[in-house]
C-alpha cells in the first residue's frame, strides 16, 4: 500500500513558524549575475547536476561532467554548457525546448559548499561557441545556453553530512547492482546480460567524447 502522509505543510507560514528566522545573508547572497567569486568556482567545477522542468510539470535532474571548466562562462550573465554523448534520451532537452527554465548545482571536489544557477536556457549550434568547448577534437552539436537570472554559494552542510569527499568513510558497495545487472532486469530488451555488459564497457571506454 503506498503510504499516506497524516501532517502536511499547505503554507510558508506553517514552515517559518518551526524554524528560526533568515539570516539576512542568507536573502542578499542571491546575484543576477556571475561575480569573480562565483565565476572561479564554475571554472573549477568538473561536475554539476541540471534540473529542468517540462510544461505538464514533469521535473527531470541529469547529471553533467568533464574536465574542470567545461561549464563556459560566456559572460557575466550567460553560460554555456556542451553537449556530450549520452543516452539520446534528451530529457533536459525536451523539457527546455517546452519551458526554457533551467537550475543548476556546481560541485567542486573536496569542497564542502556548492554554487546554484538558476535561469531561462535555450539549446543552441553557434558554431564558435561549439568550437571553444571541443574536447580531443570533437566538438559538441549542441550547448546549453542560459541566461543567469540568480546565482548564489550554497553552504556545505549537505556534503559535510554525507562525508561524500570522505571514501573512506562511505558504505561498502558490495551488493549493488551494477548498471548491466539493472538494465538487464528492468527493461526486458531481448538483449543477454553479456551483450548489455560489453556495450556499456565498450561505451564508458570508447564514447565519452564520440558517438
């Protein structure tokens, strides 16, 4: 039986009456823009993850890496972000082409606070700009182009929680599925799990910057 809450929050109100109150930092930290201070750590973030919405209210959260810097800062109110091989379901796409809204977290390992983009975005094929962001000579076929309405530090409560530059703190991986084993189970494909194996190895070894 899926479960049935009993207490819901139906207001802010409800939330500020449980929790002290803002800092005022906390409010005036909020830019609309990329400052120095912002830019250095989006230059030095190899990894981030995007969330994107669609017009229904479908949410998607997709998870974006590459070497340091691979975010552009184009200028201080636009970024860009290249288009790697992935799995051609183009959620983030879709939704983009549907509503053009875009939030962004930026990691930088062994750092415990996060940067937050948030803002309109278009897919685009400028050529120049696809060109600045090749890798091994392969230059992407689409970025993602936003324009920065709020960018703000995120504190590092969350990742101090969850020791996640901690490896020798983390739980055993032992028993987890590996993405084969899940693929295999969970999408009836017709496919053996040998041959679904050798091609995600063959993928994570030979398809990072290639179709």
């Amino acid at each position: 039986m899926t479960y049935q809450p009993t207490d819901i929050i139906t207001s802010e109100a409800e939330i500020r009456d449980a929790v002290d109150g803002i800092h005022s930092a906390q409010q005036l930290k909020v830019l609309d823009h990329i400052d120095a201070h912002c830019r250095v750590w989006i230059e030095r973030s190899p990894f981030i993850m995007i969330s994107t919405v669609d017009a229904t209210g479908k949410l998607d959260a997709s998870p974006k890496g590459d070497p340091a810097g691979f975010v552009k800062v184009v200028d201080e109110n636009t970024l860009a972000i290249p288009d790697r091989p992935g799995n051609h379901r183009f959620d983030s796409f879709q939704n983009i082409l549907q509503t053009g809204r875009i939030g962004i977290v930026f990691l930088v390992p062994n750092r415990n606070e996060v940067v937050r983009v948030n803002g309109s975005a278009q897919i685009v094929r400028d050529a120049p700009l696809l060109e600045s962001m090749a890798i091994k000579g392969r230059v992407p076929t689409f970025a993602i182009l936003v324009g920065v309405e709020e960018a703000f530090y995120h504190c590092g409560k969350a990742i101090i929680r969850s020791k996640l530059w901690q490896p020798q703190e983390a739980a055993p991986i032992d028993g987890l599925p590996t993405y084969a084993q899940a693929l295999h189970a969970q999408t009836q494909s017709g496919l053996s799990f040998e041959q679904i194996d050798t091609r995600l190895r063959h993928n994570d070894s030979n398809r990072l910057y290639d179709e």
